[in-house]
C-alpha cells in the first residue's frame, strides 16, 4: 500500500489536483492503525518476554525487565530448548537465573549448535560434566565467544604455559575469565612481570593462586609494577607477585582508610611501607582485626609499636587460634622470667611444632600444667567462634 503510494506521489504531476488529494486522505487513514497495529507487536512481543523471564527463568520483575533490553521473542519455543538444555546440564534453578540474567541474549540461541560444541570442548579438556554448571555460572560470557577464535587459542596458550593442563584447570575453576582476556590484558601483564625481572616459576605462581589478577586492566598493572619498584620489592621473591595481587585488590580509598589506623598507633609512612614490603597482605586485614591485634601487643603485651612493622605477618594470623593463645602463653613464661620481652613477637610467628618445642617443652609438670592451660585456651575460642557463627 505504502510502495504504491510513494510511487503515486513521486509521478503526482501526472494526476490531478483533486486525485492527489483524495489519496493523502486514504494514507492518512492508514497510517494510525498501522502504526498501531505494529506498536502492538512490539508490546505483546516485550511483554511476553519479560513474562518468560519472570516465570520460567525465575528473575525478579526488574531483572527481567533490564534483560528484555537485549533479548525480546513472541514465543517460547527456542528459549525453552535452551532452559531444558541447561536443565539437562545439571544447572539449578538458582544458577539458570543467574545464567540468564548475565546472557539473556543466549536464550535466543541453538543450543545444539552454539552451547553443546562448548560444553563438549571444556569436557575434552578435563573439566568435568559435574562442574561445568559453575564454571559457566563464574562466567556466563564464555558461551557467547567464538569456540575457534578464542576458547581454542586461549585453552592452548595457558597449557602451553603451565605445562600442565590440571593447573591451568585449577586457576580456570578459580576464574573462569581468564581465557576470556587472554590477547587483551593477560599476555601484556605477563609480559610487564617478565620485563620487571620476575622469574617464570612466580609468574606461574600468580596465575595459580591469584589469577584474577593478571584479568586487570594493562594500564593499570603497569602503574603497580612500576609503584612495587619503586618501593624497592625484589622482583625476584614471590612476595613480589603477593604484592601485587594485594595492590590489585585494594582501592587508593582503602589504603589510605587502612594506613590512618596504623598512622593511630604511631606507625609512620616509612613504617607501613616497610610493614608491606614483610607482609604485602597486612594491608588486606580489615581495620577492625588491625585495630584488636595492635590492642593486644601493645596494649596488653607491652610490645612496642615501632617494633612491628618487621613482623607485620602477625597482623594476617587467626586472632582466636593464634595470637590470643599464644599471648596467654607468654604472659605466662613472662612472669616466671622464661622469656624476654623482646622476642614477644617471634612467639607468634612460628610453627605451631616449634612454639610446642620451644615454650612448652612438656618435660616436667609445670610444663605439662601450661599445655593444658594453652589448650583450654585455644578450645576456648574455637567454641567462642562456633558460637558467633551459629554451630553450637
């Protein structure tokens, strides 16, 4: 109707004056209902996907109604093959929900054709049937990067790599985006650890424990790097790559909130960097255990602030299982002159053999009545930590 009227108005000097006009009436006409009629199927049609959203996917009515900004379909058919595909999988419904929310656009897709191929290559790799729910769940957008392209080439630069393809296993359980990042920021941050002179072997290390963080952006790896050289880290122990996991992993913000409370015991700038060049995870503990360590050794042990900076690992042990037992202990030995003050800090830093070896020898009664009196204590916190976290 539209064409024929176009061609009738681009030729409207061959018609009369009055014919002309007579067919702009009769466009007219047509125009509203059209444009109605096609504004239904638009709504019927969103309408019907945040309705399957809601119902079959389980999303609230918000997160249904962000997710049909990017998928939208009038019938069920090739969503529900993908939902019972998932199903299929092993996928609970909590991990159907967040699978669509994070890719609704995959509910349009041919499972057969652009999921299972995935899924069967992850299973040739050795990721197990039984995992690949969590695996796609940490991850949703694997599914929607090309198997040839990227999954392929990533998979063989990391067991290239590793040498092995149960560690590259291991660090893609722990972060699946790994190998969506591969080209991008994991070779370039790789490269920038190598060129700071970091060996291969803690390089390797990181991406095992830590992988997340070679996922960074380049730019903003580069600036750790280069901020860890500055404070004069050896790039050639594995605290170099702790460093900058730690580093990765807090904000300018937390930092500074973090240095103001060491700041309130006296440390000095110098202090905290040379506390963090010991101990780069001192500066993950949370301001409050800082806070309830720094009490006990300064407060109650007498330990003198300037001192502990060179063992800042003592700000990272196990307030119940650790210092509060042990600093019982040496209250203990200290009062009966066994020990100096001055090795208060290295009884918290020892193995839990050599503190039994060295302050509780058990080899005569008194011995024996202060390893009772250290077990009741750690017996005591363990429950007190039960308690708070509901297992009585």
């Amino acid at each position: 109707m539209f064409c024929f009227l176009r061609r009738i108005v681009a030729s409207r000097r061959q018609i009369s004056p009055s014919t002309f006009q007579q067919l702009l009436c009769v466009q007219n006409q047509w125009l509203p209902s059209t444009a109605k009629y096609c504004n239904s199927i638009s709504s019927n049609g969103h309408s019907f996907t945040v309705s399957y959203l809601i119902d079959t996917c389980g999303l609230s009515p918000e997160e249904a109604a962000s997710a049909s900004k990017y998928v939208r379909f009038e019938s069920r058919e090739k969503s529900d093959l993908v939902i019972n595909f998932l199903k299929n999988l092993g996928f609970s419904k909590s991990q159907i929900i967040r699978f669509t929310r994070e890719v609704p656009q995959l509910l349009r897709y041919d499972p057969e054709k652009t999921l299972l191929p995935k899924i069967e290559f992850f299973i040739s790799r050795g990721v197990s049937s039984s995992d690949i729910p969590k695996l796609l769940c940490s991850c949703p957008d694997i599914m929607r990067r090309s198997l040839d392209k990227q999954l392929i080439p990533s998979f063989d630069f990391f067991r290239d790599l590793f040498q092995s393809d149960d560690k590259f296993l291991k660090s893609l359980t722990c972060c699946p985006g790994i190998i969506l990042h591969t080209s991008t920021r994991v070779v370039p941050n790789i490269f920038l650890l190598r060129e700071a002179g970091v060996p291969e072997s803690n390089v390797i290390r990181l991406l095992l424990v830590y992988p997340r963080t070679l996922t960074i952006n380049t730019s903003r790896f580069k600036m750790i790097v280069k901020e860890l050289q500055e404070m004069d880290f050896d790039p050639l122990r594995s605290l170099f790559v702790m460093a900058v996991y730690a580093l990765s992993s807090l904000s300018k913000s937390t930092w500074s909130k973090k240095a103001n409370v060491y700041k309130k015991w006296g440390w000095s700038d110098e202090d905290i960097i040379s506390a963090f060049r010991a101990s780069p995870f001192c500066m993950k503990v949370s301001e409050d255990k800082i806070e309830a360590i720094m009490e006990i050794l300064v407060d109650k042990l007498g330990c003198p602030p300037s001192t502990i900076p060179k063992y800042a690992v003592v700000l990272t042990l196990s307030i119940n299982k650790r210092i509060i037992p042990r600093a019982s202990v040496f209250q203990v030995l200290l009062s009966k002159g066994l020990v100096k003050k001055e090795s208060l800090l290295a009884i918290f830093v020892c193995t839990e053999r050599d503190f039994l070896k060295r302050y509780i020898r058990c080899d005569d009664e008194e011995s024996c009545k202060l390893l009772k009196y250290y077990q009741a204590k750690l017996s005591c916190k363990r429950n007190e930590e039960r308690k708070v976290m509901g297992m009585h």
